[in-house]
C-alpha cells in the first residue's frame, strides 16, 4: 500500500498526465518510504491509478489496489464505473513506456537490476578488495530545469487546494536513485566507492538559460569546459522569478524524446596509508625526483624506489611520499632510518598479511643496494600525522667527516667534546634561499663528540635539535651561522661527508621481527 493520503490524489493525478514517471510522483508526493521506490516501477504505477480511480470512502480505495496482483487491477480499471475513467486508463496505460518527463528516464530503465549488474560487473573486473561500498551518481545539470518546472506545475495545484508543502521535503532523484540501487548493487558486491555518472542530453534546452535571462549566472571560466555547471543551474534557477522561468519554459516539462544515456562507471577506494623507515646508503640519491627545467637529474630517488613495489603489491593507481625530514642528495641515512609514510592512492588491494608485508619489505631491499627497509606497515591517516607532530623538539644524530685548513692534533679538538647545549643563529642558508624565507632561527646542538684522524681530518658526532643545518654550522656559511666550527677551532673547515645516525621520532611503531 503506497503511503499517500486522499489530498495527494489531485497531485497524483496531475503528475502523471504530465508525463512523470510512477517513481518522481512519489517524489514529488514527498514519499519518503525507502521501499516505496524498490518496488517494480510497474507496480507502482498500477498502484497509482487505482489509487487516483479510487473513490473517497477508505473501504474502496483498499480493495482496488493489491498490489501483488497487478493484472485483476488493470481490468477492474478499465472496466472501471465511467466512460472517462476508461479512457483516463487507457490513457495512461499507453504512458507506461514514455520517458519520465522529469527524471529523463534515470528512475525507469537506468534503475534496476540491470543497471546495478552493469556498475557491479565493472567493479568486479578492477578486483577490487574491499568492506564497505559507497554509491554515487553524477546527474546532468538539465534535471534541475526540469524538476523546477514540475515543481512550478504542481506548486499552482497545491497552493489551489491550500496545502503547505515545502521543497525542501520532495525526494531528490539522486536520493531515491540511491535508494534502489544501493540494495541492488551490495548484493553483487560487498566497499568500493561506484560513481555512477549520468549523461547530459538535450543540448537545446540549454539555450533558454543563456545571457538574457540570468545575465550573471554563468560566466564562461578558464578551466571549466562548459559554463551550464549544476551549481550555476541550480543558483540561477534559485534567482529567477517563477513568471520569468514560465515565460522561458513549459512547465510541466515538454515529453523528452529520449532517455538519458550513462556515461562510464569509476571505481575509487579510499587510500591505504604505509609508514615505516628507510635507511639511505648512497650518496648520489635524492629524496624525491629531481627535476630542473623539466630535465631529471638523477636517475632515481628514495620515494620511487620504496613506492616502485609497494604499488604494485596494493594495485595502486599512485602515491604521496612524507616524511619526518629530508637529507640532502649527498647525505646517507644509518642506523634505523628515517620514518616516512605514503598515501597510496587508489589502491585495489587494501590488506597484506604479516607475511606479505615481510615480503613486500624484501623485494624492496633486494630491488637496490642504495636504500633498505624496516617497520613497513599499514597505518590510519590519523597516525601519519604523529609523525610530523611536534618535529622541531625532536633530536637527530649525524656524524661528519671535517676537513681543517690548519694542521691539527688530537688534542686540539678535544674540548668539543664538552660542549654541551650549545645555541646557533642560523641565517636561513644561501644555498636554500630559492625556497625559504629569510629569518634566523635559534637551533641547539645538545652534545658533541670527536674522533681524531690525521693532521686535516676528523669525525664530528652531533646530536642536535631537528631542522639544525650541519653543513652550514661547519663552515659557517659566510658567517650567517654563528658560532660555527670555524670560529671554534680558529680555522677554515669544511665538511666532506654526512651521515644521519638517528632520526629520534618513536613513530611507526618498531615492528618485531
Ligand atoms: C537567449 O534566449 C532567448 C530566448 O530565451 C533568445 O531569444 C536569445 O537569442 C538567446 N541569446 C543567446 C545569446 O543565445
Ligand atoms: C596526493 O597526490 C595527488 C595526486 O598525486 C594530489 O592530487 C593530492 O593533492 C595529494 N594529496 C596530498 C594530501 O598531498
Ligand atoms: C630490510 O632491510 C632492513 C635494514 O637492513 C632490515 O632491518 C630488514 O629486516 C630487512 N627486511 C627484510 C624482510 O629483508
Ligand atoms: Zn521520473
């Protein structure tokens, strides 16, 4: 039984001799009972015009729509008590196959069984891994002229009669066209965002919005590749002034000659996020691709050689690389590696076992002898942010191979190794300028240790406040860091080598082997 009460029935009437399908009547009789839509489009419809034949007494009215039995329904209407009713019948009968005048077919055929097998078939054959399925559906902009326009039909029946109803309550096609396929398509399937767009049509109708009659609505834009998006549409519909629109358009909407055609199905599942740490044993390697004037300069980077099999094990689309820092192309990175995440964007697998992951990390350390990796696991997009959390108070240890200008000897240098908390101002670096702001920024070096060569040579162990600039605290940088090595030790000096002992951030968590 259709949950409509007797004042919906002049609406219902209107409706469908307008042209509108089984489906928006409801819509527009603001029914907002899920399974109301599910039913057969058929069975509604039938369900309808026994419903408007109907007469006022309740007792009837229930006796002339079961619904399970559709065909003693059409008889009883056709041999129904008057001439007009026969005819208003057969009427409609041969409306049951038109195009819906409001939804362009989109609640009628491009709404059932056979629609969801297509979107399921194409989510299928991306084998896609997933829990929870999201469906959406792009409409053209078009159904909101029209839709305005019924509404405007039935607006004038309502206000006749007195009744109250708010736009804001009628179904919207999009609503109800989830409605019925949402169930439809779960069935085939279990979480994969389906965007199921459907196609523009009607080109003409297009022209009765143009520069004369809502002059600032739409405004060609460099990048769009038609001016009648829907939020233009659905904006300009909201400015116009119903006897404007009516002078413009035919209200109901005139009967389409087609039905909207669907345009393609995207799959798109939300990003899986892998964290874990990499160690970086080469120093001609840069963190990223290195690109000047649109001409790579190295071969290869970190990022891509981590994300290389990590794509291919996630059936992933592509990547965004982060991590708690960067070296510099010349810099290696020991110890336990630098903690780094990446988004993989959308991937079709979303799960790998302790094993698989085992094996992912393995076929990413034997891919190269330039990078290794430990810890890779799969983490929330909430967890990645622990790792950019509070990174300036992190510590990092390094140790560079210094070169002095003067002969120097082992003792010479040893009073470096009771320095501790030593506080820099740091000029922003020339040779980051291109890409920094300007400023000075306060760095501490907590402790220092060295490690005596020969007469030019030692190592220097720091460890330091995050974002402090080795290479320029040894050479100074012209002086814009100060105190530096060289006023230290009253010599030129200069770095030759760097390395990262530790990057002292406690996220991903370690993971055991
Ligand atoms: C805009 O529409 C009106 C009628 O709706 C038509 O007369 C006019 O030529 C159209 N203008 C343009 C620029 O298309
Ligand atoms: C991730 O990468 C995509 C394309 O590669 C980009 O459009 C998007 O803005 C990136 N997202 C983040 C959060 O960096
Ligand atoms: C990969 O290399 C890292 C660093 O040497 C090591 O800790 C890890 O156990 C290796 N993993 C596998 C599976 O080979
Ligand atoms: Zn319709």
């Amino acid at each position: 039984m259709l949950p409509l009460k007797e004042k919906d029935k002049p609406i219902v009437q209107k409706l469908l001799s307008a042209g509108c399908c089984a489906r928006c009547v409801l819509r527009f009789c603001c029914v907002s009972v899920q399974a109301a839509y599910r039913k057969p489009p058929q069975d509604t419809l039938n369900e309808l015009q026994a419903f408007i034949s109907s007469t006022e007494n309740p007792k009837t009215q229930d006796s002339a729509s079961p619904p399970e039995d559709p065909p003693s329904k059409r008889a009883k209407l056709e041999a129904g008590p008057s001439e007009e009713d026969a005819a208003a019948a057969v009427k409609l009968k041969d409306e049951e196959s038109r195009v819906c005048v409001v939804c362009l077919g989109i609640l009628q055929d491009l709404c059932g069984p056979a629609q969801a097998l297509k979107v399921s078939e194409t989510v299928k054959a991306e084998k896609y891994e997933f829990d929870t399925l999201v469906l959406s559906v792009s409409l053209p902009a078009q159904l909101c002229v029209r839709e305005h326009s019924c509404w405007l039909h039935v607006k004038k029946e309502l206000r006749e009669k007195s009744i109250a109803v708010d736009r804001d309550d009628l179904i919207q096609v999009k609503e109800a066209f989830k409605w019925i396929m949402q169930g439809l398509v779960a069935k085939e399937l279990g979480g994969v965002a389906v965007v199921t767009r459907v196609g523009d049509r009607n080109e003409e109708e297009k022209e009765l919005f143009n520069a004369t009659t809502c002059s600032d609505c739409f405004k060609p834009t460099k990048n769009k590749q038609s001016v009648f998006t829907r939020m233009a549409v659905v904006k300009a519909l909201e400015k116009i002034a119903d006897a404007k629109f009516l002078k413009h358009y035919p209200s109901p909407p005139a009967q389409p000659t087609s039905s909207c055609i669907p345009q393609d199905v995207q799959c798109l599942h939300m990003s899986v996020f892998v964290a874990g740490r990499y160690n970086k044993f080469c120093r001609s390697l840069p963190q990223t691709p290195w690109v000047i004037d649109g001409e790579r300069r190295m071969e290869s980077s970190v990022e891509e050689l981590i994300a290389a099999p990590v794509l291919s094990s996630f059936r992933s689309d592509g990547f965004n690389f982060s991590s708690s820092g960067r070296e510099d192309v010349d810099v290696r990175t020991l110890g336990n590696g630098r903690p780094f995440a990446m988004e993989l964007l959308n991937p079709h697998r979303s799960r790998l076992s302790r094993a698989e992951m085992k094996q992912l990390q393995e076929t990413i350390n034997k891919s190269s002898d330039k990078i290794r990796v430990r810890d890779l696991q799969i983490v929330t997009r909430e967890a990645m942010s622990r790792m950019k959390e509070g990174e300036e108070e992190k510590t990092k240890s390094y140790t560079a191979l210094i070169w002095t200008l003067k002969p120097i000897q082992r003792e010479d240098i040893t009073f470096i190794d009771d320095i501790k908390d030593l506080t820099l101002d740091q000029k922003t670096p020339l040779r980051v300028l291109h890409r920094r702001a300007l400023a000075v920024r306060q760095r501490v070096i907590h402790s220092m240790n060295t490690r005596f060569l020969d007469s030019h040579h030692f190592y220097l162990g720091l460890k330091t406040q995050a974002g402090t600039y080795i290479k320029e605290f040894v050479h100074g940088d012209f002086g814009r860091t100060k105190p530096n090595l060289c006023e230290l030790l009253r010599t030129d000096t200069d770095i030759l080598e760097l390395d990262v002992e530790s990057v002292d951030v406690d996220w991903p968590p370690s993971i055991p082997e």
